[in-house]
C-alpha cells in the first residue's frame, strides 16, 4: 500500500509528498490471552507495570511484571476509559450506558465512588497539574470536569454532540474530537469555556487524538483512511496522510518521536515519524490484525499492546460481525 500526504493551504490541497510506508514484520512476543466480551480505550500504568483494558462489564487487568493471568476487576456499564490515577490505587473509568465515572480500586476491584455526568461518557484525560479529569460525554456534547481529591464534578463545558476522544495541549487547552462535524473542538481551561474548533477537512468521523508537545501538533485518525495532522498553536490543518482502515486511537511515543495508528479493519498498525523537518508522514506500516483498533505503549520499552479478537462477517445492516467466542487477545508489538 502506498500512502502519502497531501499539503492543505488556504482550505484546498495543493500538493503532495510522498512518504515510504514499506509493510515490515515487527516483533511480536505471544498474544495475552483474556476473557470474552467487548472491549475500547486501553492504558499502561509505567508506575506499577500494569496493563489495563476497558470492557463491557469490567476492567482487565493485566499484571505484566508477575505474569499472572489477566483478571476482572470492578464492575461498569459499556466500558470506554480507564486510567490509572496518580498517587492512588483508584482508576478512573467511564461507565456509557449508565452516564456515570466510577473509581475502581485496582487492588481488590471495589468501587470507591460513582460520579454522575453527561449523556454517554466516552474519552477521557488526566490534568496532573491541576489535580481534575476531563471526562467527554459523547451524545451530550459536554465535558464534565471533574475535581479529583474531592471526586465531584466542578464544571460542565458545552461543547456539541458527536464527541470522541481528548487530548491536553502544553498550554492547558483542551481539544477534543467530534467525529459528527469533522472537526477538533477546543476548551480553553482557564475561562473552562469552549474555543475556535479545527476543521478538518478531507477527515471523516475522527475518534483517536493525541497531541506532541514537541512540534505542538494534534495527529487525529479518521474514519475515511487519513490522518489528520493539525497545528494547535494556530488551530489550522496542516495536511492529510493516508492509513488502513477503521482506526480508533493515535498511540503517542515521545520519548522515540512517533505515533502509531491501530487500524481495525485493515490490520494494520501504522507508524509516523514526528522528528525532523517538515509534515510527518507514515514510514511503516506494521501488519496486526483485524480487530486491533486501540491500544496502550510501554514509554520505557516501546512495546505496544492492541486488544483483538476474531468477529464472524457482518450481516446487512452490521457495522462489524459477532464476536468469535474464546478469540479475544492483547498483541504484545515491538514496533522498534
């Protein structure tokens, strides 16, 4: 497959250039095997080595330093985020169905409190700096801004429906996808008011977002094929690069300069330089599998780890098949 990026100036493109994007092996350790069920965003804890993915009913918890078998742990309604919190053994998760974040205690799996926020809470990010959560409530089209020490939401920032997942820039804004307006919306966190969005045009249906604070750009993963790399600074697109199919997160690595792309339908993980000069473009496209979709990176080791599991064809009407009993896995991926 050959993929490119395509210059965007003054709304309209106006050249191209040409990126390698040579399919090559990556290392593959064996799969993890965990139980059966749906499955979204997935988050490795560096601090105590645990992996851990958000399911429909619960969390998987992998305990990757012992090599003990993957648990269930708390107890949620259509899982989309989990995150470890800092300082704590509390991870934070959000709960669609119920319009709820609820806090897991990862030793034992007891829930340690229950917030009420918008309409399905879908993505969500950490201010460390600020001690609050940004939880994104998809058909809301809000963000609940949640106080962490006192585990209450503070704030409610409207944005418009269609929500998917955030990202916090260097400067405290927060941007967020939205997949119905084919734009980034943005958050300015000081006045906690909605900012300019970033339309993106030649994108459709974004979902993964991450931001690199070195180049202060936003990389976001259509639905179409493309990825869209934005300027946060100057809140305009800067072009389009051509990925597989059905992507759904933008893995960042900061320490190697580079984000990786799980797509689902093309099993396929590509990766895009962020060093040097100029626009980046995809330097590899690493064969997965289909289902892979999300993922999670060790920042120490570069290992990535990308939920699958094998799904019968869709029937007419289906966006996807059903889930093959027994198949649902973690890939471990040395993309190095």
């Amino acid at each position: 497959m050959k993929h490119g990026l395509k210059s965007i100036g003054w709304g309209f493109v106006v050249g191209m250039v040409a990126a390698c994007a040579c399919t090559m092996p990556a290392a593959r350790a064996a799969d993890l095997p965990g139980p059966d069920g749906n499955y979204d965003y997935a988050a490795f804890d560096q601090g105590t080595g645990h992996l851990y993915i958000a399911r429909a009913t619960s969390v998987t918890d992998y305990d990757l330093k012992s090599g003990k078998a993957a648990v269930s742990i708390g107890h949620i309604q259509h899982g989309h985020a989990v995150l470890p919190l800092k300082g704590s053994t509390d991870l934070l998760v959000t709960s669609g169905d119920d319009d709820t974040v609820r806090f897991i205690d990862r030793t034992d799996g007891h829930e340690t409190g229950r917030i009420a926020v918008g309409r399905k809470p879908d993505g969500a990010v950490i201010d460390e700096r600020h001690g609050r959560a940004f939880v994104i409530n998809a058909k809301g089209g809000t963000v609940s801004v949640i106080d962490l020490a006192s585990r209450k939401v503070t704030t409610t920032v409207t944005l418009k429906p269609g929500l998917e997942f955030p990202a916090l820039g260097h400067d405290g804004t927060l941007y967020v996808n939205n997949e119905d307006t084919n734009e980034i919306e943005t958050v300015n966190t000081t006045a906690m008011a909605a900012g300019p969005a970033i339309a993106l045009g030649g994108c459709a249906k974004p979902s993964g977002l991450a931001y690199d604070e070195a180049s202060d750009r936003l990389i976001a993963a259509c639905a179409n094929g493309t990825a869209a790399i934005a300027s946060a600074g100057r809140k305009t697109l800067e072009g389009l690069v051509t990925i597989g199919s059905k992507p759904d997160a933008v893995i960042l690595d900061a320490v190697r300069r580079r984000a990786y792309i799980p797509c689902g339908a093309s099993g396929e993980l590509d990766q895009i330089s962020l060093a040097g000069p100029g626009l980046p473009g995809v330097v590899k496209r690493i064969p997965t599998e289909t289902g892979a979709r999300t993922g999670a990176l060790d920042a120490r080791t570069g290992t990535l780890y990308l939920p699958a599991a094998r799904f019968t064809p869709p029937t007419p009407g289906q966006a996807h098949g059903t889930m093959i009993a027994g198949t649902f896995h973690v890939l471990v991926v040395n993309a190095s």
